[in-house]
C-alpha cells in the first residue's frame, strides 16, 4: 500500500504522524465518513437536488478543499498548527485536497514540512489519504500567481498512503441507471421522489444524504416513516423499509441476506409470505424477499413511526 522514495532518509515525524492517524481510526471509516459528509454538504442536496461533481460551479468545486479540512478537524479535534492546518502528534501538518489524485497544491509555507494529501471519488464510492514530505526534490518547476505548486512525478511516488482506493458509504443516486435517477427527478412533489428511490435502490444501501436531496428537506426521517412516509406508501406493494438505527431491524436486514445498514443508511427489501418455518419472521409472521418480477399478494408489516 505504502509507496516511498527508496532514497529517502527516514522521517519520524511522518512515522509518528502515521501511527497517531492509524491509532485514531484503525479501519479508516471515519475519515470515510469525513469524505463522504464533505461532498454531500458541498451538493448541498436538500436544498439543491444536485447529487453529482459536474452539477458543481467552479467556485464550489474549489471551496471543497476546505470543507474537508474543517470536517476532518472537527471529527479528530486535531489542534492546529503555526503555519499549517494542524498539530498532530505534536507535529505541524498541513491538509490538502485534490479531486484528481496528485494535483495538490502546495503553498511555499508547507515546504519542507508533512502534507495530509487526500483524495476521492463519488462515482466509485472511494477516497485516499497518505503523508508525504514537501522536499524541494518533489516539486514540480512550474508555480501558480499564489506561488504554489504540485509534487512532481518523484514527489507522487513518494507519498506514504494510509489508505488507498478505500470504499466510503455510497452516493446511491450515482449506482443506479441515470436515465432511472433523471426521469425521479421529474417527479413533483419530494414524497413521490422519495417513494421511486426506495423502488430503484430496493436491496441496496440508501444514505440518509440521499434521501434529502430526492425529497429537497432536511428531515429525511420524515419521508421514510411510517406516518405518511415511503413505508406506508410502499407497504401494500410488499416493500418494508430498515434503519440502521433499530438493532431489531438490522438483523431483519441480515436474515433476509442483504446489506446491513449503518445509522446513517436506510434500505428497502420488496417481501412475500413464506411457508411456516421457511423465511424470517417479521412481526409475528414468516416473510422472505421477492424474486425479480415476483407479485406481491399481500401488504408488507408496518414498523413503529418511532422506529427511524
């Protein structure tokens, strides 16, 4: 995983940087976390409807940089540092993000220190995050007007990556067939845009992000609650709707053989009535999931409004 320059002389701080980062977050799903927080506040969705990095302006697609330094801030609580943007392992670090890995940009005053140089992307619900050292060896000849630059070709090949290609909860409005997502769009009101998604995705993760920008509201729990949400809507076409919040609807989710959802994801699963002992039982019956093109003959089970 781990790519350095063989010519390097060891550098502890970036080995002490490291073991703090890997310490903090073993598996790395809080900075995935980080990561996919960062770009749906950038689609700003809820209030939007957007849901893609080319539905960005220019500006946006800039000011995301930021935002991933300030959400990763607040998620670590790193201190910060004199001239970069942290102190981590008392050790001054600077974060960088690009959208296209490599192409960093790196101000003069990060040069000689350790940059956090992340990146990711949506489409293949994966991010990246490594160390490297700002050597002048590594930077490339040319310099913007703010006088920064990027690594070159030695510079790239000698960042320590922590995680590489790891995966990040999935943008599920970019899994599913984009002529499916542009024609819920059409829709007009946010409950029959909520109702569709959970049809498409049935059997897939859902964010609760996504959620919000196919309703355009905040309150995604709203829309998916039995109490006029998608669950008493989709119930008599056989759909139940799990939360990843309600342990009891988790391991439904887990008996039926699809994915478990975190706290933060929902997912639909279309059902039939199965034979006595033959399937799982969901409030006080036995149900297992459809088959493709199976008809539905009777009304899924309804959980709790409270059960979000």
């Amino acid at each position: 995983m781990t790519t350095i320059d063989a010519f390097a002389e060891p550098d502890p701080e970036m080995e002490a940087v490291a073991d703090e980062l890997l310490h903090t977050d073993p598996d790395g799903s809080r900075w995935a976390a980080v990561v996919r927080h960062t770009y749906d506040m950038i689609y700003n969705g809820a209030e939007t409807g957007r849901y893609r990095w080319d539905q960005l302006m220019k500006t946006e697609k800039t000011h995301f940089g930021t935002l991933f330094e300030i959400n990763a801030q607040r998620e670590f609580e790193f201190d910060g540092g004199d001239e970069t943007d942290y102190r981590i392992a008392g050790h001054q670090v600077d974060a960088k993000w690009s959208q296209k890995e490599g192409s960093w940009m790196l101000p003069p005053e990060v040069f000689g220190r350790l940059a956090l140089v992340a990146t990711g992307n949506d489409e293949r619900a994966i991010w990246s995050l490594g160390l490297v050292r700002v050597r002048q060896e590594y930077r490339s000849e040319g310099a913007n007007r703010d006088k920064k630059t990027t690594l070159n070709s030695l510079g790239r090949s000698s960042v320590r990556w922590l995680w590489k290609d790891s995966p990040m909860p999935a943008n599920i409005l970019l899994q599913l067939p984009r002529p499916n997502i542009d024609d819920l769009f059409t829709r007009k009101y946010g409950t029959q845009r909520t109702n569709q998604l959970f049809r498409l995705a049935e059997g897939q993760l859902v964010h609760r992000s996504a959620v919000r920008t196919v309703a355009m509201q905040l309150d995604d729990q709203k829309r998916v609650r039995t109490n006029g949400g998608a669950r008493s809507a989709l119930a008599p076409e056989g759909y139940i709707i799990l939360s990843g919040t309600r342990d009891e609807q988790k391991q439904i989710a887990a008996d039926l053989g699809v994915p478990v959802p975190s706290r933060t994801e929902y997912i639909s699963v279309r059902i039939v009535p199965a034979g006595p002992g033959s399937g799982v039982e969901i409030k006080g019956e036995q149900w297992r999931r459809a088959t493709p093109g199976e008809v539905s003959t009777k009304r899924a089970p309804l959980f709790g409004k409270t059960e979000e």
